[in-house]
C-alpha cells in the first residue's frame, strides 16, 4: 500500500514537474533543439541571458543584463562569454561580437554600465568616451524613455590596410530620473566592399544603441 | 618629474597613506601642511584646495572609487599643479578581493570613475579642458597605493589626462582588463590576432609572454611617466608577474621586513594556475566566514546553496521529490567546478606547507596542523562528491520512479549526504584560521605604506610607521625625537591650559558676583537690622510673650547688646582664594613643564637646526587649529 502511494505521489510530481518546465519560454531552460539558430542561441553563456524565442525586431530577441539593470535586443548571431561579461551591482562591462557566417565585416559591441553615474556631467562623459577611443566625437542628443542617448559616429580609415576600414558610434546614455549610466562603443570592421553596407550596418548600430533601456528598480520592468 | 609640491618620494608616500585617514577638508589640509613641513622644514609653497569624491555629484556617494584633488597655486613660486590621491584597499580581505579582480582583470569601475572625478575636480578648480591637445593645461599627478596604482595607471593609459603617475605596492597593470577598458589597445591586439575580431575569448589561449610584451610596446610611450616603490615583501609584489598582468615604468623594490624572504621567489616556483586556484578558495572562505554561518563557508565552497538539503525531511520524499531531483543535479553539476580548486590545494598540499615552512612563515607544528585539517576537508568533501552521485545515478536510471528498496537507499544516502555537509561545515569552522595568523598579519603589514617608510629610515631620520623622527646624540646616547609629536604636546598642551586658565577665571568671576556679593549682602543687612534692634530694643518686646510676660504687663526692653558678630567672607572657612591660588599654580607649572619639555628637545639639536621654529609651526598648527 504504502510502496503505490510512493509510487503515484513521485509519478504525479514527475509530471507536474514536467507541465512546469514545458510552460516555460526561457531558452536558457529549453530543448536546445527547439532553439532558432544562431550563435546566440548555441552558445550557452550567451544563451543564457535571451529572455525569449520571440523577436523583438528581425534577427532581434529580448536580452536582460545580468544584473538585472538595463537591456536591450540582442542579435542572434551575438556571442558572448564568461571572460567578457562582468556583473556586480554597481558595474557591468558586457561585450559581444556580432559577425555573420561568410561576411566580410563584424562587429565588436562594448558595454558598460556604471550605477554611480549621476544625472548632469554630460560634457566629462563624452570627454571620457573620446579620450578612450580616441576619436574626436560629436554627438547627436536624443531624449526616450526617462533617459538621454549621446550618440556619436566615427570612422577611421586604416592605414596601409587597404580596403579596411572601421566605423561605428560611441554613444553615453544617462538615466535621467537618479544614478545610472551606460558607454557603449559599436566598432564595426570591415574588410571588403566596406562602402557599399556602411549606411545600412551603421543604421542597425544606431537602432541597437536605442534599444539600451534603464530597468526601473521602483516599479517591476522586467518584461 | 614635473612636480614641485611632492617632489620628494616620502612626502607622496606620507600623502598617499594619509587618504586612509577619512579626515575632513579641515583637517585633511592641516595634516597636508604639518607632513610637508616635517619632511622640509618649510611651510608649503602655494596656496592649497582640496576636493574630495565626498563632495562629488558627478559620481554618486556608493561609487568604488574614493578619492582626493589637491591644488596647489603660487604666482609668486611659479606653482601650478593638481594630485589625485586615489584611495586603495587597506585590509587583508579587501587585498583577497583585489588579487581576484585584479588577476582576472575584469572589473574597470574605479578607471572610469576615476576619470569622470578628476575631470570634476579639475573643473571645480576652474582648469579649462584643451580639447585640442586633448588634456588640461596644468601638471596632474596620480598617487595610490595598491588597487589605486591600477586605477590611476590604467586611468592614465585609457584616458592620457595625468601627467605623471607615483605608485607604492600597487596592483599591476592587467593587459586582459585593458583589452576591455582601452579600445585602442583592443584594436592593435586585434591587429595583431585576428580571431580576437570574432572570437574574443580567444585571448585566454595565447602566449601571455606575447600579450605581455603587446602590452609594453604599445604602451611604452607613457611608462617613463610612471614610477612606483615596492615592498619586496608584500604579496602584491609577490604576484606582481602573474599572468595578465605586467608593469611599466620606474620601480625600486625596498626590503621591508628581513625575517622573511618575501612571497614572489615562492610563488615564482608554483603554477599561475595553482596560485589562482589557491586565492580562489581564499576569498571563497573569506566571503562565507564573512556571512557569519559556518554553512555559509559550505555553500560558497560548493558553489551550490544547500539549504534544501540540509533542511530536507523524510517525509519530503513524498511532497519535495522533483525539487530534490533539481537540487541532486544542479549539486552534482556543479561540484566538479567547483571542487577543482580545492583538490587542487589538497593534491599539493605537502609542497605548498613546505614552501611556506622554508620560507619561514610557518612552523614544523604548524604545518602539521594544516596537514591534518585540509586532509579532513578532502575526505568529507570526497564523501559528498560519491553520496551525491549515487543519487544522481539513482534517479537517471530510475525514470518511472523508485521502488520503495530504492527510497530507503536513496534516504540512507542522503542521511549521510547531510552528515557529510554538517561535518564538512564543522571542520571548515574548526578549520585552524589561527595558524596562518602569523603569516597574514605579516603580509597585511608588508602592503602597508607604514613598512615600507620605515625601510626608508637612515641614521638621522626614521621612521615609525609614517610618524618621523629625527635623531641626535647626547654624549653617548642617540636620541630620537618626534617634532610632530612635540609639536602635538606643546600645542595641545597649551590649549588645554589656556581651556584652564579660561575655567579658572569664570570661577573666580561666578564667586565674585554669585557667592562674595550675595553674602556681602546679606551680612549687611543682618548687621543693618542688629544695630536697629539695639537702638529701638523696646520694638522687640513681643519676642518675650512667648515666654510668659504677656502684653497686659508693663515691662519695657531697656537695651539689647548682640554679642554676635558675622564674619566677612575672607574670614570663613568657605574662603575659595587659597584654592584658586592653587589651581592657577597648576597651569603656571603645566606651562613651565612644557617649556622645560621644549627646551629640552631643542637643547638635542644645533641651532642652525632651526628646532625652534619647526616646534613653532607645528605648535600654531594644534593651536589655531
């Protein structure tokens, strides 16, 4: 008697513990085989941080940043690893490529986020930004969303590297209600035909740099 | 070297060590002119501001980085320049922290934190950015101490604003953290290896003896700008070539502590990878003794949070079987991880206690204590690794469900699973942290700035930790005197006897209005109404009812003679002069001792010494405050 009701009490549970998992949409907990393809989704590191299966914009998912502070889409051919992804509380420094399989350019995606980065201060960070790339930046001031996005372009023709060339933006952006700001620098290098796709890669970069948002801690945005 | 201020190494390293004082702008000043007048005998040059990250609102108050802007300004000297003191970490855990995010390389908060400061203070000292050149038009010296030297030094490789960086055991530069924090230099690597354009994790498969040398040449333009001191015996200079990291510029190594080797001829004879492993388990055992449970160190230790297991019951395996499934796995998933550095140090353990044995810093007893206790942490932590896999095993092959035979091995295993993690939790609290005491209180002293100082000494100047002395000699005697110190004593000293002389005249004021008044007073118009009563006695006569003469008899009060008389004040016992006397006595002679202290001191030293004037100055400090 005491052996069947073991039995069914496990058995229920198994399958209780089955409907549960299946509800889920996380890709970290799925069949990798169900995943959609792409780096992002092989790689497990990288996997883990994918909110969705569901698009957010073509070629797009949702990603949340491990400390739970901001996020962003993220491309589905993304990588990222262990090395390259540091979480605390007051800092992140999160940085992937993106490069398609038999395409001549990739790119190099740096960010990083910093919770002690007061609203105001805005020309000692775009200081910052061009003392570090050493680019001279001028940036385009955006305000969405209860944050200010400076974006700025460049470009540097390498020298004696014929044919290359590397462009992108180095953008801040300032969480305008308290504390919390985010560098981000979007180096795409290209080795072939790099005028023909400039336009269109740099618009992808620009609209992926929007696509930064604050997670407000006051009220459950985690969606 | 373009600084005027500073320019003498212990004066910056005094200047470095006093950002651990937590002193405010008030004091912090102060302290600033008493150091530079000991170590020259000259007031400071320029006049002095001071900005701290406390009064920052470009960074808010939580922020890692910590640190202070000093100005200095003089026409007339011809003195224009600003210091950033950046505030390292002091303690021995904090240094456990440091090694961590400091060998990895993977933390850059306090660089740009940093850099966003100094533009603010240089902004408050109304200095203009030259966008053009590309930096301020005014000399900007760095100084830190340990994790600080690796803020400012990487500051200044990033973002090219300092004009000279001074270090004193400093974590080193870290080329894995600059291939995060630099994008320029993430962009000559990438030059270099290609698969770092798409494969960035790479990085960790290439010769670092290369990455190494990248680092030094593409960098090389700025280490003659950068200067730091070591202590041969601190830990961090023991570490100081491990991999990733490397280091630029000017270095002296001093020896600070002769009982001992120092750790880096040790260290160099033990894999990179062992070492980190080593630190691993350092801080994993920091940060769960920290938490205050001894579980605590368990669970950080396995990388696992074992409460469920330690809080399952019998009868769970009815209600909790699938969470006891995840938990099984997620435990058995993640030991092999993290058992890895703890194996590591239990495998080794006879080289590495003989290591530490040789060089000193434990004894024979000693050793074997930490043999017995780490090879009780490995027999339980095996204990737990096998239990736990017989579980696993159990449930991947039983997918339908145990049998009850099968529950009741289950259970047994997981009754001794949770006695093994109690035992594993006991021996860890047990485990003998004393032992190493010694070892660490050594090391913790040989990263201060303190050691270092004192290893500066020479035969006219020492120094006590940063405190200096200077010496001279009495007939055979060699005296070693403090000026601060005497300048401490005389100043507080007067202070606290002119706090005093002050109490002993509102004494004497509050007698004389309060006490000397009132009685006089008093006294008069007692004796006003004696001499009434003697002149008009008859006035008085109804005091006599009372005793029987009765108003209805015609007696008459004839004369009234008071015998009494009522001293004056000065006249009593309660007279307060004769202790006033002696309470002004006091001070008087508390003066006298501090003049005889301060003669004496100067009598210790020649007149062109000019002793004098420096107790002087320091005298004024205590007391204008």
């Amino acid at each position: 008697m005491k052996k069947t009701v073991i039995t069914i009490c496990v058995l229920v549970l198994f399958i209780l513990g089955g409907c549960q998992m299946g509800k889920s949409q996380k890709p970290s907990e799925m069949d990798p085989k169900d995943l959609p393809e792409g780096r992002a989704f092989e790689d497990e590191f990288t996997r883990s941080f994918i909110q969705s299966t569901e698009e957010v914009s073509p070629g797009y998912y949702p990603f949340l940043a491990k400390n739970g502070k901001w996020k962003s889409a993220f491309p589905k051919e993304g990588l990222t690893n262990d090395l390259d992804y540091t979480s605390k509380d007051n800092f992140e420094s999160f940085i992937f490529t993106d490069a398609k399989k038999g395409e001549d350019s990739s790119a190099t995606v740096n960010v990083s986020y910093y919770s002690s980065f007061n609203p105001g201060h805005i020309e000692s960070k775009k200081r910052s930004l061009r003392s570090k790339t050493g680019y001279d930046l001028d940036f385009e001031e955006i305000s969405e969303d209860n944050a200010t996005y400076y974006i700025a372009h460049f470009e540097d023709e390498l020298e004696g590297k014929e044919n290359r060339s590397l462009y992108g933006y180095a953008a801040y952006i300032q969480k305008e209600k308290d504390a919390g700001g985010i560098n981000v620098i979007y180096t795409i290098s290209c080795k072939n035909h790099c005028e023909d796709k400039k336009e269109a890669e740099l618009k992808e970069a620009f609209d992926w740099i929007k696509t930064i948002k604050f997670v407000d801690d006051s009220k459950d945005d985690g969606e | 070297m373009s600084e005027k201020v500073f320019s003498a190494r212990e004066l910056r390293l005094r200047i470095t060590d006093l950002e651990y004082k937590d002193l405010s702008p008030e004091a912090y000043k102060q302290e600033v002119e008493r150091i530079y007048f000991e170590e020259t005998g000259e007031a400071l040059p320029a006049e002095m501001e001071v900005f701290t990250t406390k009064q920052s609102d470009a960074i808010s108050q939580d922020s890692e980085y910590k640190g202070t802007a000093i100005r200095f300004h003089s026409e007339e000297n011809e003195i224009d320049e600003v210091y950033i003191v950046s505030e390292g970490t002091q303690g021995l855990n904090d240094w456990l922290y440091n090694v961590e995010a400091l060998v990895a390389g993977r933390s850059f908060v306090q660089v740009e934190e940093a850099d966003n400061f100094m533009d603010e203070a240089l902004d408050h000292f109304q200095y203009e950015y030259d966008s053009n050149k590309g930096s301020y038009d005014v000399p900007i010296i760095g100084l830190g101490h340990s994790q600080a030297h690796n803020t400012n030094a990487t500051a200044y490789l990033v973002h090219d604003k300092f004009t000279n960086v001074y270090g004193v055991n400093g974590a080193q530069l870290n080329y894995y953290q600059l291939f995060r924090a630099d994008p320029q230099f993430e962009q000559y690597l990438k030059e270099k290896y290609p698969i770092l354009e798409t494969d960035r994790d790479k990085i960790i498969d290439l010769n670092t003896d290369e990455l190494k040398q990248h680092a030094i040449n593409f960098y090389k333009d700025k280490a003659q700008n950068i200067e730091q001191d070591f202590s041969k015996q601190d830990p961090l200079y023991g570490v100081k070539d491990f991999r990733g990291l490397f280091s630029l510029g000017k270095e002296t190594v001093h020896e600070t502590n002769a009982n001992y080797p120092g750790i880096s001829d040790m260290f160099g004879k033990i894999d990179d990878d062992y070492l980190q492993q080593l630190q691993k388990i350092a801080v994993i055992y920091t940060k769960g003794s920290e938490k205050g449970d001894k579980m605590h160190v368990v669970d950080e230790l396995l990388g696992v949070d074992t409460k469920f297991f330690r809080d399952f019951k019998l009868h769970h395996y009815a209600t909790k079987n699938f969470q006891l499934l995840q938990n099984v796995r997620a435990l058995d998933a993640a030991l092999p991880e993290a058992l890895e550095p703890i194996y590591q140090i239990t495998d080794n353990k006879e080289s590495i206690l003989s290591e530490l044995q040789d060089a000193g810093y434990i004894s024979t007893e000693q050793k074997a204590t930490l043999m017995d206790s780490f090879e009780n942490i490995e027999k339980e932590i095996q204990a737990i690794e096998s239990l736990v896999n017989d579980m696993k095993v159990a449930r991947d092959q039983n997918h339908e469900g145990m049998i009850l035979t099968e529950v009741i091995v289950d259970a047994h295993s997981f009754y001794k699973l949770q006695g093994a993690l109690e035992s594993l939790a006991e021996e860890l609290e047990d485990f003998p942290a004393e032992e190493f005491e010694a070892l660490l209180d050594s090391l913790g002293k040989s990263h201060g700035i303190g050691e270092l100082m004192e290893s500066l000494s020479n035969d006219k100047r020492k120094y006590v930790g940063t405190e200096l002395y200077i010496k001279n000699t009495k007939g055979s005697k060699d005296i070693w005197i403090s000026l601060s110190v005497t300048g401490r004593i005389c100043g507080l000293g007067k202070l606290k006897l002119l706090a005093k002389e002050e109490k002993i005249e509102k004494f004497k004021n509050k007698l004389e209005s309060k006490v000397y008044e009132v009685f006089e007073e008093q006294r008069t118009r007692a004796n006003t109404a004696v001499d009434y009563m003697e002149a008009n006695p008859n006035l008085d006569r109804e005091f006599l009812y009372p005793h029987g003469f009765s108003p209805s008899f015609n007696r008459t009060i004839t004369r009234i003679n008071v015998h009494e008389e009522i001293p004056r004040f000065k006249d009593t016992s309660l007279d307060m002069t004769e202790h006033i006397h002696k309470l002004n006595a006091s001070v008087e002679k508390g003066h006298s001792l501090i003049q005889q202290y301060r003669e004496t001191v100067e009598s210790l030293f020649k007149e062109e010494d000019n002793i004098a004037e420096q107790i002087d100055f320091m005298e004024g400090m205590y007391i204008n405050g």
